[in-house]
C-alpha cells in the first residue's frame, strides 16, 4: 500500500495524492515532453490518485485535459504538495545570484512557508473576466491554466506580448492573436499586464531569495529552482 495525503486546492476541489515512484523522474527527462511544456501535466498525472472527490479518468488524455483545465494557482498548489509528499519538506540547493553570479546555499522549510504565510495563498475571485480598455479595443483579463503555461512553455522565446496574450481571455469579443497586440501600444500592454499581476488567485509560488555575496534580494519562482523536481541536484557543491 502506498501512503495517500487529501487536500483541497486553493479553488475548493478535492485532491488526493500518492507518492511519486522513479518512473516520474524519467518524465522530467523527456526531451520532447519538455519542449512541448507536456511534462508538468504527465508528472502531476504520476502522483494524482483523486480529484474532486473521484478517482482520476484511466484514460490518460481525459486525466491531462482536466490538469490543463485547471486554473495555475491550483496547479502551484498541487505541485508544491507533490513535491513535499514525495520528496519532504526540506529544499537544501544552491542558487546563482542574478546580479553578482555568486552562488549562495539555501535551506527551507516548505511546510513551515505554508503555514507562517510566506509562502501565500489568495482566495481566486469570481469577478473574472475582469476588463481593460486600451486605445484599440477591449481586452477580457482571466486566470491563466495550464493549457496558457502549456502555451507558454511552447515558445522559444517568449516575449512581453506573449505573456500579455496568456492573459487575455479576448480582445474584441474574439481569441486575441500575437499580431493584433503587437500593434498595441507598449502603453497599453503593460496594462493588460498590470491588470494581470493584480489578479491573484491560488498560491503565489514566489520566494524572495537573498544572495550572501553581494546582499542583494531577488525573487523566483519556486519550481524554476532545479531542485524543486529532483532534490539535491545542486546542493552540496559549496559545502551544504
Ligand atoms: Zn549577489
């Protein structure tokens, strides 16, 4: 028997997980799933046992529409829960400062984050869309999901009116397309962008990280850490 943890998601559904076996380390392997942003729905289907109360579809495609259906401050939440049930509490890594390029050893504690708030969890709001006018039309501001991060993920690089566009549930009343906003002010897409940065709902997977060379505070996400998937990939290198 495998050890299974219940919990609810920031949105109020139910959730239930199992811990995480090799296999679903060889997912974060897969170049092909990388590239196509499909790994984060395939390593989340790994450790899914419930959803919403049911046992998750057999079929995988059904399971991988219903994640990439789910709002992302959910699936921040369901990663970091993965993570914690498969690989503890404890993050020990090393991070390269962005501004000096020194590397500093860290050490959290996920659980204690949680529950002290520093790592936050915003109730989503149900005034979504919510509408922005620009000087070229109307633009509909959503949460995003993981079919906007699976999107996202896609891209070889990704610029300011792609990530805008992730937000935009409509421009006009119609699908809003790269070349519609690249015509947009530069005003104008910060708003849209603005607008989005206001809209929390789940958990906020931002950490503020403090180099110990240089003293300088700077903020990531918490899955973009390497060790967050596959603990202990880089810690111990300056002696942690
Ligand atoms: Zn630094």
């Amino acid at each position: 028997m495998t050890d299974t943890e219940k919990f609810v998601l920031p949105s109020g559904i139910e959730c239930e997980i199992q811990e995480l076996t090799a296999e679903a380390e060889r997912v974060l392997t897969n170049k092909a799933d990388v590239k196509s942003g499909q790994w984060i729905n395939k390593f989340i289907a790994k450790a899914l046992v419930k959803i919403g109360g049911k046992p998750v579809p057999q079929n995988q495609g059904e399971l991988i529409n219903i994640l990439l259906d789910m709002k992302t401050g959910d699936r921040n939440y369901l990663l970091l829960r993965i993570r914690m049930q498969s690989y503890g509490d404890e993050m020990i890594f090393n991070y390269e400062c962005p501004k000096c390029h020194k590397t500093s050893g860290y050490k959290l504690n996920l659980r204690e984050m949680l529950e002290d708030g520093t790592l936050k969890i915003y109730p989503f709001r149900d005034d979504v869309p919510i509408v922005v006018e620009t000087r070229d039309g109307t633009a509909e501001i959503d949460y995003t999901t993981g079919r906007s991060e699976q999107w996202l993920a896609s891209l070889k690089d990704i610029d300011t009116i792609h990530l805008a566009l992730a937000a935009c549930k409509s421009f006009n009343g119609k699908a809003p397309e790269y070349k519609d906003f690249c015509k947009l002010k530069t005003r104008d897409i910060s708003k849209i962008r603005m607008a989005y940065s206001e809209l929390k709902g789940g958990l906020d997977p931002q950490i503020e990280l403090n180099c110990y060379e240089c003293d300088n505070s700077y903020k990531v996400m918490l899955q973009q850490i390497p060790d967050f998937f596959t603990p202990l990939t880089t810690a111990g290198n300056i002696g942690l």
